[in-house]
C-alpha cells in the first residue's frame, strides 16, 4: 500500500530539457550529488527524498514504491514532462519505482549501483543486520557507510557521509531497509527484482562498481537501447568518485536515444 505522497525539498537547477531527476540513496540527501553539477547539460532537479535532509519525516511510507509517488507529485507539479531519472543506491530502487508506477514521467532510467540484486545470501543476512542497526543506532549506518568508499581515498567525501548517516533519524533507516529488503512487495532479492524489472518499459543505462552485480543487470534488461558500465577501482559511491565521467557517460548515452 502507497502512502500519502509527501511534498519534498528540492533544488531546480536551469537548462535545457529534457530534464534530469538525482535521486540520493539510504541516508543521504540531495547533495550527494553535488560534486556532479557542473558537469550537467540539463536543467537538473534534486530533491531530498521523505525522511532525508530537508524533506519532512512522515510516520510511515519507506518503501521504493512511496518515494515514486513523492517524486511524480514533484515532477507533475515542475511541469517537467518526462525525465531522465538518475538514482544511486536506494535511490535506484526509488526511480526504478518511478519508471514503473509511473511510466509516462520518464523518458529514460540510470541506476547507479542501485540497491536491488541481492542474492540468496545477502538476503539472508538482512534479518541480523536490522537488530544490529536497532542494537547500535546509526554507529552501525556509519561503520557501513564507512566501508563503501574505495579504501585510502575519498577521505573527504566519506566523512560527509558518515555525518549524514550519524544525524539520521533510526527510526526511518529501519523503515527504508525492510522497504528495500523485507516487505511483502519488496523487490530487493534477485528474483522479486527480476520480476519487478521486466515491467521496465524505458531504456535503462545501468552503472556499478563490480562485475557480478553488472551481469545480474544485464540479465534483466529488454529495451534495445539499454546498456551496462562497470566503474573499475570505485566503491559504491560512484556519482561523487567519478562525477565527471558519470555525468559524461549519462550525457552521451541519452544524446543517442535521439
């Protein structure tokens, strides 16, 4: 079930359209992607998504699903027509959402190293890493988000992260994970994913750190013009490693879809 949808912070950067949507992932906010901004071609809009940054903290609605519904309210209301809708991490969850509740707002999906493809026993260990997340409070959120830069660089980048992660309310990362993971409607898991993504009516431009995860993606798509990257030597956050040639590759491949 689809909660209310919530009104988000967000900022509207001028140009020519179509125009790109970035959406954060799990504990972070709009300006993770702001390390990209110069690079965009686009008139670029970035929200906060509900319970991130500057947005509101309603009492429910975390799943991939209710942050769709947030973003299509902000869409329709810009008057944007259809986007290309950029999301990292959970944030991948959330425009893939998007794309498929919503298709008539999307003209084309980046997923950058998106949170879903989990296999059997990843999954497996979502159970235990909630009661060490509810045991330890964001120390865990921040140990994790810690692990996911490219050891000996980024210093700079990766303490942000983990102050974002340090001032997140518990409550509401409990909530995104059992969204992405645990749900009845979740499709976090490789097989609900596989069956969540063959909705994907879109062409799909997909980027990830690791090979495995690239393959698994590349199994899923249908559109002609779909395409998969793998960012050799990056951790997961790879919009703020490499900002430049992300926004270069995006740039290329959507130029083409004519």
């Amino acid at each position: 079930m689809i909660t209310s949808p919530t009104s988000l912070h967000h900022t509207d950067h001028p140009g020519p359209d179509p125009a790109v949507l970035l959406v954060h992932g799990w504990g972070g906010d709009g300006d993770d992607w702001t390390p990209t901004l110069p690079y965009w071609r686009h008139r670029v809009i970035v929200p906060d998504l509900r319970g991130h940054g500057r947005s509101p903290r309603p009492d429910e609605g975390y799943g991939p699903r209710d942050f769709a519904a947030d973003l299509a309210r902000l869409l329709r209301r810009l008057g944007t027509g259809p986007v290309i809708a950029v999301g990292h991490s959970m944030g991948g969850q959330a425009v893939t959402a998007l794309a498929v509740e919503y298709p008539d707002l999307v003209r084309a999906l980046v997923v950058v190293d998106p949170a879903y493809g989990a296999d059997e026993e990843q999954i497996a260990g979502v159970p235990a890493a909630q009661e060490e997340l509810l045991r330890e409070g964001t120390a865990w959120a921040v140990r994790f988000v810690a692990g996911a830069f490219r050891p000996g660089a980024h210093d700079e980048l990766r303490e942000r992260q983990q102050r974002l992660m340090a001032a997140m309310d518990l409550d509401v990362l409990l909530r995104c994970r059992v969204g992405m993971y645990l749900a009845p409607d979740a499709f976090g898991s490789r097989p609900a994913a596989r069956a969540y993504l063959a909705r994907r009516d879109c062409p799909v431009l997909a980027v990830y750190a690791t090979r495995g995860a690239a393959d698994f993606e590349r199994g899923t798509l249908t559109h002609p013009a779909s395409r998969v990257e793998v960012f050799h030597g990056c951790g997961h956050f790879l919009h703020e490693e490499r900002p430049r040639d992300l926004v270069a590759l995006v740039q290329e491949w959507s130029a083409a879809l004519g």
